[in-house]
C-alpha cells in the first residue's frame, strides 16, 4: 500500500488541479459574457439618429444611421428581427461592418434569402425590431441601442439599454 501511495497522491492533486483550471477558465468564459449583457447606455447627446424605411417594391429595409462621429465606433453589429403575417416565429438578419471614421452609415437590408441569384422575399413585413452594438478599437462594447419600428404608422421607438 505504501508503494502506491505517492501514486495515488500525485492523482489527486492533478485532478484538483485539472478541477481548479477548469473553474477559473469558466469564470473567465462567464464573466466575458456578463460585461457583453451588461447595461451599456448611449448618453442622449452621443445617440446616433437612426432612420428606418421600406423600399418602393418593399423588399427591403432601408437603414440609415447619422451623427456617428458623436460615438465614435470603429465597428457596427446589426440585428433585424419582424413579425410575418401568420407566423409566430420572426425572421431576420445579422451582420458586423466596419465603421471607423465615418459619421454614418446607410446599408439595405433584404427581408428574404437569397441563395445563388435567386431570390425569396418576405412579404407583408410592417413591424420588427433593430438591435445595433457599437464597439470600439478592441472589439469592446460601447452602446447598444433598440429600435421598434411600425412600418404601417411610421412609429419608430428607440432606447438604449
């Protein structure tokens, strides 16, 4: 038993450390995690002006985002999330663009897919959500804002939070 001794002692600590590792190493994970969902508020005097509108044949979004030099981001992630007709589940899409240096930015955003030149459009689209993250030079959030936006009553509601 004595022979193994030294053995199994070298096991142990090995799994605590292994364990030790494994706990810090997730902590980090989660506390990365709790800074991205952080309240990160976008004073009034530096909130971008933020516009949202449907294209004439009304398949697609027109967003454009002014007075970003009040900020300024180096990079722009973009979420647009709405409602279908008869369809619980929203649709949308997700980019990140780079913004360094501009004082706006304007992009249309297709509602549909579009896979090998074919298009699929989204019709009916009046009502949604815009969520934008503005980070700086190392990736870090710097704001967040949402948008509600009412296409049919022009109705805009933006907040940071």
């Amino acid at each position: 038993m004595k022979k193994f001794l030294p053995l199994i002692l070298l096991l142990i600590g090995a799994v605590v450390l292994v364990g030790a590792f494994l706990f810090v190493k997730s902590g980090r994970d989660n506390s990365s995690t709790q800074e991205e969902e952080r309240t990160v508020l976008i004073p009034s005097e530096k909130m971008p002006s933020i516009s949202i509108t449907k294209s004439k044949d009304g398949h697609y979004i027109n967003l454009k985002i002014e007075n970003l030099g009040l900020l300024s981001p180096k990079s722009l992630d973009y979420e647009l999330l709405y409602e279908l007709p008869g369809e619980e589940q929203p649709q949308g899409t997700n980019s990140s663009v780079e913004i360094i240096g501009k004082t706006s930015f304007e992009v249309e955003i297709l509602l549909g897919t579009e896979s090998s030149g074919k298009f699929r459009y989204d019709e009916g689209v009046e009502k949604g959500t815009l969520t934008l993250k503005f980070r700086d030079e190392k990736g870090k959030l710097i704001g967040r804002t949402r948008t509600e936006f009412d296409l049919a009553s022009g109705k805009l509601e933006t907040s940071s939070y």
